[in-house]
C-alpha cells in the first residue's frame, strides 16, 4: 500500500514541476483543473502513466521518480496532444508513443547538459517533441482537432476583471494548456500558497515583459491580451527564484531577462508562424538556459548548487550552509601540537601577497605576546625553535629539502625563499607545503606515506624567514613556490571555543585537538540500529521511534516515519546536516545538537547556525524567509554549545529577527547516542536501543 501511495506522490509531483513546484497536494489540484477540457486531462494522465511506467520498465528507481523531474516533460506533450486532439483511441496511442519518445529524449539531453554544459534541461524536450507533432498533424487525417469539440470555460469572468489583470491570469493558465481566467485564479493561488517568493517573481516577470512589449508595439491591448507571455513568467521564476539563490541580484538577473526576452518570443512567433507551431516554451528555455550557462561560466556567487522543493527552501539551505561551513573543501590540520599563534593569515602584511596569499605562518608566543626570551638575539631564544612540525593531513611525501642552514637572527635566504621543506600530496587533489624547517631535522623522505599527525620534523629559520616559524600552504602542483589555493584548518581551540572548519585571525592563538575515542563511538550510528523514544510534552506523552538507513548518495539519516535527519561525522565533529519531512521530534533533536565536536573538556563552547524553518512556525518561517530574500543577513538563528561535567551539553539558541532566547539541555547515553533532550516544556528520553531488526 505504502508503495502505491509513493507512486501516486510521484505522479502528482510530475505536474506541480511544471510550476517548479515539489508538492503533491499542488499537484492534485492541478490535475483536477486539467479536466476543465476531458481531453486535455485525459491525455495527461495517460502521458504521464506511460512515462511513468516505462520508466520503471527501464530500471529508474523509484528513488529517482519520486519528485517528478524525468517525466514531466512527458506529461507536457501528452497535454499539448490533449489541446490539439479529441481523445478517442488512435489518439491514446499517439499519447503513449509520444510520452515515451519525450522521456528517452529527457534522459538523453539531461545526460548531456548535465555533464557537459552543467545546466538544467528545463522544458527542452517538450519544445522539441510538440514542435514535431504539430508539423506532423497535418498527415493525421483520423484525429480531431480542438475546435471542433466543447471543453469547460470560465471566459464570462473576463467581463468582470480588467484586461491587465486577467491577461495575467489566462497567461499562467497557459503553462498548463488552459488559458483561462478561472484556471490562472487557481494556479495563482497554488503558487502564492507555496511560496510567496515565486508568486512575486510570476507578477513582476508578466508586468514586466507584457509593458515591455507594449511599449515595443504600441498598444496596451494587444501585449495584454498575447497568452504567449507566460514565457515571462516562467523566465521570471526560473533566473529569480529557482537557479539562483533568491536577492536582490537575482531578482534584477530575472528582469534583465525578461526584458530581453521579448525581441525573443516576438522572433521566434514570427518564424515559427511559417510552419503553424506555436511558440510553445522556446523563449523561455532560449533565455533561462543561456542565463544559467554564462553565470555558471562566470561563477556567480548566487547559482544555487542545491536546489529544495521551494525557493525559500533553497535560500534557507544557502544561507545556513554558509555560516555554518565557513571554511573551504580543502581542509587541513594544524601543523603542531600545543599552543601557537597565527603570525601571517591570508593576504597577510609582509609576504602572502599576489599568487602566494592563501599561506599561514605561525609562532609560538608569552604572555605578553612575544616570540622570543630575553633580548632575542639567539634563535635558541625564540620560543618555536625546533619545537616538532607535525603532518597536517594524510598523504604521500613528494618533495623535501632539508640541507640549507638556518639564518641566524637578522638574516634571510634571499636565494632560497622557502628554504628547508617538504611537500605533501593529499589524495583529494591538492599538494600542501610547509617551510623553514630546522636544517637535517626533517625524518620523512620522498615517498613515505603519512599521516596526520606523523612527525615531520623541526620548526626552524631556513630560507626567507626573519624568525623561527611554520609556513604552510595548499597549492595544485608538486612545484616550489606553486600558487596558493584557498584552504581552512579544522578541529581546534581558541579561548576555550572549538572550532569545526574555519580560518583564524592574525594574532589568534590556536590549539589543535584530536577526536576522543569514546565519543566517536557513542556517535557512530550503525545501519538498522534502532531507537525508541519516550516524548513527555507537558502532561502528554508520546513514542518516537528512530531507524538508521542510508540515502543513495551515502549519507545516513535517522527516519522516524514522518521525516527523515541527515546526519554525519567530518575531520572530529558529528552534525546533524538537515530535515527532511516535518516530524516536529527531529526539528528538535536537530536544535538541540546541530553539530558536535568529537573532543570533550569541560566548558569547552562551540558556534553553529540553525536553518529557520528548524526554529520557527510556518507563518513567522514564510514571512522572515521572504524578507531575507532582500537582505541576507535578516534570518541568522545562533546556536551556542558547551560542555558540562559527565559530558552534558548546554545549548542556547538565540535570534533577534525571529524573536528566540532558548536554553536546552543534551545528555548522551553510556553506550550510544543521545540519552535525552530538555527544550522548554518537552522533554524526550531514550527507552530502547536496539542494534538491529533481529536485536
């Protein structure tokens, strides 16, 4: 049964797609409006039936389906076969044969753009497959065409609202085949139910290409009376709202594009008009496409690399990711052990300048800030002096020079800039070096493997170095001197703050630390373990049961039935990365312990960032989602952890926007996994654990 129902899902999301939408009930109402003309609603079901089941018939997984990506371009050409044609059975036919064509042209041109061009396929091969039908129709003597049977209409309503209102309306109705006042009330409807981001981008890109054109031609009426603008829409929607991270800019992006967009459809009418085919939704995908294609190539900061089933989805995804993982993909350990301090950061004072100024020097300091003991004079006197140079990632030793000397205090290596060093190639595609060791100190030779932590050798004053320090840097050859590539440090401490992934200041003392063994064991979640929950909320009670499964991708989520939490450990921190669903229960697990270092000591603190829809109900979420869209920074939700005696966490979540002081409380269990969580008057505790379905 539950199979069946996923099914049905699957099918109703192909047609909320066409709207850019990811909902099922949307998708419900929308079919439904597509039996305003039977044909029209019958053609689509049997459409995207067949694609459907052709589909599974070539091994798609259900997986893969659900959301309705691969066959809603099907379910378009079965609706543009059920406006042309009256339903009898050659037509049936026709619909099948059409479907199933557009579903493998789908799969083909989604593997091409996807792998070659990095951009969406869009409504591509519905343009394409229409396209052809409509020039073969005229051979298809056995079908009828659609002014010669009735369909249902609501074309009275027009005498009532004016034209530049209902213009719109019928516009959108278009997108489905139904150009209808009635219909564009509907659709309208639905999309400012989903989301108030893509109902604004509908209304701004219509009124502006629609007076864009009318200023192009000269009447009002006629540009508000043209069906064809719901290019504008959709141009509007796609570059404001779904590839783009919603702003500002985007939405500028969107209206730029719309604008153009009109010498387009006014190009394309006139030339398709030759052959009898409509415009269909070639200036829509001619501009989208050509838009994604060149901000991809430019690397605008705003493309959206995941997109979520809404655009406020998206932008709370984008800006949550953003605070929450501050440092790069290239992540790498800090290069000793104990205190030191950040002497030269990126595009530092001195030499981390032009190609070389993603580089770190470090030194060890006092109390007071100093490098050195009394007059500084000696090297001995300086504090970092051949203290151990530690591996900071896992990799193969490709270079090391170990022979030059070291300066004494005053002079540099002018021949030699980074003097005694040895060059480290990670296997996730990039070299790191680290320089100025101590002369003969180095204990690793060219193709030794390391790892993170392996003794390297001492910290020195070789090359251009003016006093002891380390120098590291990520670069993409095995090259002396390569140019730098941006890079961040994981897992350490500074005033009593741990820190996951980021970058510290100049001047910062750090402290590297290691993952605890007990700790990571307590969060490791193997698959089918098994949780059973007690919920106490006030005088209410209630079970949560919790299931570990894997993802298609690899990543492991707990599934509680009614949602499913990503979770995840990376470089000596467990997160949790994301919900899916809205089972109330995970939002909570989720704010009382978005990520966790894998390190414990006492009143040790950590920073995250909570995505708004985890903290805030569905209203305040919309409404602060909206705004944020025209300023970033609005909906920020901070998340503050520490550690207690007997490894208890203390959290407080804190957010102006949204109007959030919240304390809670965390306790882990002995063996694995979280014990229980205290927020407000909720408390859930931990009842049962079992380590698999036969446990």
């Amino acid at each position: 049964m539950g199979k069946i129902v996923r099914e049905i899902k699957a099918v109703l999301n192909s047609y909320s797609e066409i709207l850019f939408l990811e909902s099922y009930v949307a998708g419900f109402v929308i079919l439904l409006v597509t039996f305003l003309n039977p044909n029209l609603g019958g053609a689509g079901i049997i459409s995207i039936i067949s694609a459907y089941l052709f589909a599974r018939f070539l091994g798609i997984g259900e997986t893969f389906l659900k959301t309705g990506f691969y066959t809603y371009n099907s379910l378009l050409v079965g609706l543009s076969i059920g406006y042309l044609f009256k339903l009898t059975p050659l037509t049936v036919f026709f619909v099948i044969a059409s479907s199933i064509t557009t579903l493998i042209f789908s799969i083909m041109l989604y593997s091409i753009f996807s792998y070659y061009l990095k951009i969406p396929i869009l409504s591509l091969p519905f343009v394409v497959i229409s396209s052809t039908i409509y020039l073969a129709v005229s051979n298809y003597t056995n079908l009828f065409v659609n002014a010669l049977y009735p369909h249902i209409n609501f074309s009275f309503l027009e005498n009532y609202i004016p034209l530049w209102i209902s213009g719109f309306l019928k516009s959108l109705g278009t997108i489905m085949f139904l150009p209808d006042v009635f219909v564009g009330i509907v659709f309208s409807a639905i999309i400012f139910f989903v989301s108030r981001i893509l109902f604004m981008l509908s209304v701004i890109g219509y009124y502006t290409g629609t007076i864009t054109a009318a200023f192009l031609t000269g009447s009002y009426d006629v540009a508000f009376s043209d069906i064809s603008h719901f290019n504008f829409i959709l141009i509007s929607i796609a570059l404001g709202g779904i590839f783009l991270i919603p702003s500002v800019k985007s939405y500028l992006i969107a209206i730029t594009g719309v604008i153009i967009s009109t010498t387009v459809l006014s190009a394309i009418k006139t030339f398709w008009s030759f052959y009898g085919i409509p415009a269909f939704t070639l200036p829509f995908n001619f501009i989208s496409l050509t838009f994604i294609y060149v901000l991809g190539v430019l690397g605008f900061p705003y493309m959206a690399k995941v997109i979520r089933k809404t655009p406020e989805e998206t932008l709370d995804f984008y800006l949550t990711n953003i605070k929450r993982y501050r440092g790069s993909h290239n992540t790498i350990h800090l290069p000793f052990s104990g205190k030191w301090t950040v002497w030269q950061g990126f595009d530092g004072r001195w030499t981390h300048k032009g190609n070389w100024k993603y580089a770190y020097d470090f030194v060890i300091t006092d109390e007071s800030g100093k490098t050195y003991r009394n007059e500084g004079k000696q090297l001995t006197d300086y504090f970092a002096y051949r203290k151990p140079v530690l591996s900071p990632v896992r990799g193969r030793v490709v270079k090391v020079i170990s022979d030059l000397p070291d300066n004494p205090i005053g002079q540099v290596d002018r021949e030699n800039n980074w003097g005694n060093l040895i060059i480290i190639y990670d296997q996730r595609g990039f070299f790191v070096e680290i320089s100025h060791l101590s002369q003969n100190s180095i204990r690793v030779k060219e193709g030794d493997w390391v790892e993170v932590g392996t003794f390297l050798g001492l910290c020195g004053n070789s090359g251009y170095s003016p006093q002891p320090h380390i120098h590291i840097q990520v670069q993409p050859s095995a090259d002396i001197g390569s140019y730098t590539l941006p890079f961040s440090f994981v897992s350490y401490i500074s005033q009593n703050r741990f820190f996951s992934n980021d970058i510290p200041k100049e001047g910062e003392v750090v402290e590297p630390v290691f993952p605890d063994k007990s700790l990571e064991i307590k969060m490791t979640f193997i698959l089918d373990y098994s949780f059973e929950y007690e919920v106490i909320k006030g005088k209410r009670k209630d079970n949560l049961y919790l299931t570990v499964k894997m993802a298609p991708d690899g990543t492991f989520y707990f599934d509680s039935g009614k949602g499913q939490l990503y979770f995840g450990k990376y470089e000596g921190t467990f997160y949790f990365y994301r919900i899916d669903g809205e089972d109330p229960y995970l939002k909570l697990f989720f704010l009382a312990l978005p990520r966790m270092p894998l390190f414990y000591r006492e009143g040790i603190e950590w920073e995250d960032f909570l995505p708004v829809k985890i903290a805030s109900g569905e209203i305040k979420k919309s409404l602060i989602l909206f705004l944020s869209s025209f300023n970033h920074n609005l909906a920020q939700i901070h998340y503050t952890g520490r550690f207690e005696k007997d490894m208890k966490i203390y959290g407080r979540i804190t957010s102006k926007a949204l109007s959030i002081d919240e304390e809670l409380q965390v306790e882990l269990d002995e063996t694995v996994g979280i014990k229980s969580i205290k927020f407000k008057d909720t408390h859930i505790k931990l009842k049962k654990f079992i380590h698999s379905k036969e446990g």
